[in-house]
C-alpha cells in the first residue's frame, strides 16, 4: 500500500494525534512520523482515498494550519513498501536514521543504541536526522536491520543507508537519501 502524505502540521504534534485524525477513515497500518510532516499507510487505498478528499486543506493542531495530505510521491524518495524497495540499496557503512527527538536526543543516545551492532566511528546529527558511521559495512547492515523502526527516547526511528560512505568523498559528502541532497 503507498503511504499518505501528511504535511504542515506543527512539530508538537504526537503521532497519536495524526492516528486518531486518520483512523476515522479506515485502519491504519502504521505512521511514520516526521518533522513537520508524516507518512500514514492504510490497509485499504480507498479508505486512504477518503482521507485525502476529507482532510487536505483541514485546519489542524493548536494553530489551526492547513493540512497538506496526498498520496506520497515516489519522486520525494520514499520507499513505496517496506524498507527493501528504497532505490537507495547499495550497503554502506554509514545509516541515516531520521525521525528521532531533535530537541532531546544527543549523539550519545544514538551512540548508544548502535554500538550493540558494531564499532561506530562517528555519529552526525542534523536537525532532525543523523548519520551513523560503522567501522565496518558488515556492521552497518546488521544495525539497519536490527534497529529499522526501534525506539530512541520514545521515538520510532526509521533508518536506511546513506548514499555514500563518509570516507568516499571527503568529510562533507553524506547525503539524505529523503533529500537527495548534500547536508
């Protein structure tokens, strides 16, 4: 099932709250919250259809702003099922982990929670993402694998390869697989 695209919603706003919004329009299968925006799948497309017709341009939250909601776009760079169909697939030693509390979580929590996995060398964090490097590539996936949708600080977090490895290109040459883009 392709995701619904939810945006403009204000960076407070809990995932429980986007669940009982969307959830009266059918079953939802999970929401992986964003920054400012989410992606939420549906068991069934029609009753995703109805979200979008009901709630795109709803005033929501506290400051009442206009939901942007639409199906997900493949060009935006999100998987459309599962973690496996990302276009993103050559195993690298460096993960981009995105949708952890960018106000609470510090480089040692997320040190933390991958250094079961192997060795990290280096972990980065951006606003509301980070890159993780492992000493070895080995190590990286069976840390993508084991952690991918695992909680930090209360949080699922979604993690995926980065598009290069930092010893590639110098220290400045991570890139979001969600961006596309040099950070």
């Amino acid at each position: 099932m392709k995701p619904v695209f939810v945006g403009n919603f204000d960076y407070e706003t809990r995932q429980s709250e986007l669940e009982r919004l969307f959830s009266k329009y059918g079953r939802i299968d999970r929401v992986d919250m964003k920054s400012g925006f989410a992606f939420v799948y549906y068991d069934d497309e029609r009753d995703a259809e109805d979200a979008i017709r009901a709630l795109d341009n709803r005033p929501f939250g506290y400051g009442k702003r206009r939901l942007s909601v639409e199906w997900a776009k493949a060009e935006r760079g999100r998987p459309r099922e599962g973690l496996r169909s990302s276009a993103n697939q050559r195993p690298t030693k460096t993960l981009f982990v995105i949708n952890f509390d960018p106000i609470r979580t510090r480089v040692r929590d997320i040190e933390r929670h991958f250094e079961p996995y192997g060795k990290v060398l280096h972990v980065r964090i951006r606003r509301n993402f980070a890159f993780v490097q492992f000493e070895i590539q080995e190590d990286a996936t069976k840390a993508l694998e084991c952690t991918h949708m695992s909680k930090i600080l209360d949080r699922v977090v979604s993690v995926e390869y980065a598009l290069r490895d930092d010893s590639e290109r110098g220290d400045r040459s991570l890139e979001s697989p969600r961006r596309g883009g040099l950070w």
